[in-house]
C-alpha cells in the first residue's frame, strides 16, 4: 500500500500532519508513505524513520512549471492512496491530476469535486484540533478514533549536545505581528524565571534581531539567542529537554506538541478553539482575561492590530 501525504504549508502546519504519519505506520505497518511539501521544510524530516521520500514543491519556481513537475513525479509513483492536507487551488491539482486510486481531501478545496473522498473541515467553538481534522481523512481507512499526536524525530547528535543544567525556552516571534506577544513582555518575564534556569531565545534567522533586543535588555549572561542557530530539529530537541518552554500561536507550539514538551502558549488575537492549541501532557494556555469584541479578529493573525489598540496581548505572564 503506497500513500502521499500533501502539505505545502507554513513548517507548523507541516509538523501537525505528521500525525498522519503516525496513525497510517502503526495502521500499515508495511506502507510505503511519503511527503510532498514545499522546499524549504525538508531538514524537519533529516533521517525520519517511517518515510519513503520527500516530494519538493518549490513555490519560487514559476509556478505553472513547478505544478506540473511535481504533477510527472506524483503519476511516475503510482500511488494508491493522496491525502490532501490544504484547502487550497494548487494542492487540488497535484491531487485531482495525481493517478492515485483514491483522492482524498477536505470539502473546502476548490477542485474537491475531482476527488474521489472529501472530508468536511468546520472550524467551530467545539474546540477540535487540527490533528483531528486531519486525521478525519483517513479515518474511512483506520476505522479508528484513536487519536496519533504529531511527531519529530531528532538526531541523537541534537540530543547529545543538550546542557546539563536546568533552562528554559523562549520562542517570542511570530509570522504574524498580532500573534505575537510584545518584546517587553518577554523581558519582564524573563525576570521573573528564577536565576537558576539559562534562558535560550529560539527562531529562525528573520527573528535574530528581535531576539538580541529582548537579550540587551536583561541582565546578566544567562539569556542566550540562539535564533538562527539551530535547526529545526535541533530546536525541537532543546524544547524536549526544557523545564518550560514559551511561545506564541506559531510553530514552536507545535514543535514543543510533537517532542511532548511542557508547554505555555500565548494567544493573542487568535484563540485556542481554531484548534491549534497545545497538545502536551503539560500544557498551559494564556490569553486575555479581557472580553473584547474584536477577539478573535480572524482565522490568522494580521500584520497590525485592526483597533490599533491590540489589547489582546495585555496577558498575565509568569513563569510556571
């Protein structure tokens, strides 16, 4: 049995469909599965056990030359089973024109109507995860409600690198400006994390900045930035290992979800019932207790606050 699994994605969305990953190995043991996502991602999955190959969809190449190669590539693997993970034009393509025996994908995707099983996805105050939706595309195909967790697989090399002293980590950026808690929030709870944690700022190379400013203003040498520093799994890694780790609604969270790292998420203009919340066994969750009418202002974050006000991130954050 041969699967592909589509998510062209941001790298969060990407780390919540290894579920499926999961859920389809332990179903089919002897299943061939691979991934096609885009290029960019591919280190989350250096030496991934349960996976075949990666499929690279490079988004900066002209687009109608990169749908149709990966189009050749797809057809040339003859695939029984392509699941869609996206809602969106372009993965409807690589799906409806696949070859595979059954298309599978969710309702919302416009070319949907060319799939062969199409799965509703309903975001509502029922508070769902995204894993589950997810996993509700082949559940036709598991025939069970057990619900698998995301998982990343670090090296032993990332693992054998970690101090040995207790730390705490601190991922303060976001895509998204309204997603993203305020610099001086972070500072002030950075002095409030008892002075016998090291402190490690994590994020990719845009948020080395960000993460140098939030370091200067506190004292001492225990804060270190390591955005851009590490990997995507040697981040992962460090989470795992961590007394606490902090993050806003963006991928950390869900990297901190696939190590089952202890976890407290920030949410500021989105809310946990989107279903991209903490999966953890030690979750913690902080938003506003302000009721606010603006809240959530959508799906997404926004590149500024709509109100101009952005009192979605006057949170109480202290160090658990």
């Amino acid at each position: 049995m041969k699967f592909l699994i589509i998510q062209t994605a941001f790298i969060g969305d990407v780390v919540l469909a290894t579920s499926l990953i999961e859920k389809l190995k332990v179903t089919f043991p002897d299943s061939t599965i691979d991934f096609l996502l885009r290029k960019g991602n591919e280190s989350l999955f250096v030496n991934h056990p349960y996976l075949n190959q990666l499929i690279i969809f490079d988004k900066k190449e002209k687009k109608h030359k990169s749908i149709l190669k990966s189009i050749r590539k797809i057809r040339s693997e003859k695939y029984d089973y392509v699941v869609n993970v996206q809602r969106f034009f372009t993965t409807g393509l690589l799906t409806a024109f696949s070859g595979a025996k059954e298309k599978i994908g969710f309702k919302k995707n416009p070319l949907s109507f060319l799939f062969t099983k199409k799965i509703n996805h309903s975001i509502d105050k029922k508070g769902t995860h995204e894993v589950e939706r997810n996993l509700s595309l082949i559940a036709h195909l598991t025939h069970d409600k057990t619900v698998s967790k995301p998982k990343l697989y670090p090296s032993s090399k990332d693992f054998d690198t970690l101090p040995s002293y207790p730390y705490v980590c601190i991922a303060p950026s976001s895509v998204w400006f309204t997603k993203q808690l305020p610099k001086e929030k972070w500072v002030k709870l950075i002095k409030d994390i008892p002075s016998k944690y090291k402190v490690f700022l994590l994020g990719g190379k845009e948020d080395v900045l960000l993460c140098e400013e939030i370091r200067t203003h506190t004292s001492g040498d225990r804060v270190v930035n390591y955005a851009g520093k590490l990997s995507f799994l040697a981040s992962a890694a460090l989470m795992s290992k961590a007394n606490m780790n902090y993050t806003n609604d963006s991928a950390p969270l869900h990297f901190a979800s696939a190590m089952n790292a202890p976890i407290t998420a920030i949410f500021c203009s989105t809310v946990p019932y989107f279903g991209f919340g903490p999966l953890s066994d030690e979750s913690h969750i902080v938003e506003t207790k302000k009721e606010l009418s603006c809240r959530p202002c959508g799906l997404h974050g926004k590149k500024k606050c709509p109100q101009e006000h952005f009192d979605c991130s006057n949170v109480e954050l202290k160090y658990k």
